[in-house]
C-alpha cells in the first residue's frame, strides 16, 4: 500500500457510498491521510456526518462550491485545522435534469451556465483557494469522462462542461506548477453512481462499455479510486495537465 502518511487531503463531492469521491476518500484514508470531506448544504448534513464519521480521523465540512464566499471560509477552517493541504480532489459536476433529456440542440443558457459554474469554474476556484495551503507542493485531481472529446446521447451539456474541465486542467497545471502543485483528471468509465442515474444513455453506456472495451467489463469504482492513490502520492509526481483514463481501455477503441 502506498504511504501518505503526514499528508491533509479534502475531498470534495462525496454524495453517498456510492459515490467515486467515497471510494477515492476511502483509499486516501486507508493510506494514511488526514481527510476533511465537503458536504453541500444543511439538508444533507446529517447524512454527510454519519457516513464520514465511518473513517478514522476524517472530518466533516460544509462548503457549496458555487459559493466563493462558502469557499473562502472553508479554506480558513482548513488552515486553522491542518496548517497546510497535500491532495485536493474534486468530483463535483451538475446540470439540470432537463438538459440531460432533450436533444443537445435544446440546451438553455441557464442550464449551460449551471453545468460550467458548478462542474468546471469549481475546480479554478477549489485550487486557488488551496494553492496557498499547499506549501510543499500538492496534488488537486478532479474527474471526467470520455463524452468530453465523443459524442455520448444524452450526456449533452455535460460533455461540454467536461471539454472545458480538461482544458481548465491543463491551464491550472501550467500556473502553479511551479508550486510543485500538480493538477490531473481522471477519466473513468460509467459506474452507477447516485450522479450518473440522471443520464438517459447509462444502460446503454454501461452495456456498450462492457462488449467493446478491451477488458470486456466496466471500471470497478475501486480501480479509479486506485488511480486516484497513484497520482496523490509520490509515484505520481513527474505527471500534471494530463488526464488519465480508467475506462478498462474503452477509449482507445474506433469501433
């Protein structure tokens, strides 16, 4: 097992067990960092502290990520708690349901401004705001998928919004890099997750993913949680602006 002893890490995104973010804060736990995981708002604080309560050490903040007011004052809380900050991991992404069940063509300008301001403008702010935090270097890893670059049905605005997530990493990486910050994605393949049940397309994704992939499977969430332990840790520290994919090698395939 890889050691992060020492490091402070927060995990943004955890919505239920489910969840990658979970899976990922699990293993980062498991290896020896010290977790703050966000929950959103006051609705879903009781269940947000049950849950984290489950991991050893870790502790619960709120933080709405559309809020810079609500990030300002969780990075406070974070530097009077831990001092400094080692791994930032964003898996935040939404849009409204409705833009995921009409044609692309039919998207809303509100509905384009939701996805890009919570899925994409979240991650600039989240590392700005750790970026000071973060003075021995870092690791910010936030998540993606392959409707970023294909055409997925369904996926719509969110494919845009995840275009623009992996561009957004590449100019994070360029800026604080000389930080010894480094800023990757992770591009896994479809998991039922609580967030992917939104998309119209999943049976069909899960299914395709399954007969055309190389493995002839889908991802296990534990596999991107894996990946997620590589690139935080030492081994992981020659790679940044990149986004990997743990997708069982679906994306490497024409047809």
């Amino acid at each position: 097992m890889l050691s992060l002893q020492g490091r402070n890490a927060i995990v943004f995104g955890v919505a239920n067990k489910r969840s990658i973010a979970w899976a990922i804060a699990q293993r980062l736990q498991a290896a020896g960092a010290k977790l703050a995981i966000t929950y959103q708002n006051e609705r879903l604080e009781a269940e947000a502290k049950d849950m984290i309560s489950a991991l050893p050490g870790a502790e619960a903040f709120r933080c709405d990520v559309s809020n810079d007011a609500e990030i300002d004052q969780l990075f406070v809380q974070l530097k009077e708690k831990y001092g400094k900050l080692d791994i930032l991991v964003h898996s935040v992404a939404f849009a409204p349901a409705e833009e995921l069940k009409n044609n692309f063509l039919q998207t809303s300008r509100e509905g384009f401004r939701i996805a890009h301001d919570v899925s994409v403008y979240s991650l600039i702010a989240v590392t700005r705001a750790a970026a000071p935090l973060m003075t021995e270097g870092g690791s910010v890893l936030t998540l993606t998928y392959y409707g970023a670059e294909k055409v997925v049905p369904k996926y719509n605005v969110m494919g845009v919004a995840k275009a623009a997530l992996e561009a957004t990493v590449r100019y994070l990486a360029a800026d604080v890099g000389a930080n010894k910050i480094r800023v990757n994605a992770i591009s896994a393949g479809p998991i039922k997750t609580l967030a992917a049940r939104g998309i119209g397309s999943l049976g069909e994704m899960l299914k395709t993913q399954a007969e055309k992939s190389p493995l002839k499977r889908n991802v296990d969430v534990n596999e991107v949680a894996d990946t997620a332990l590589f690139l935080a840790s030492d081994l992981g520290t020659g790679i940044t602006g990149e986004t990997i994919y743990v997708d069982c090698g679906y994306n490497i395939m024409g047809f």
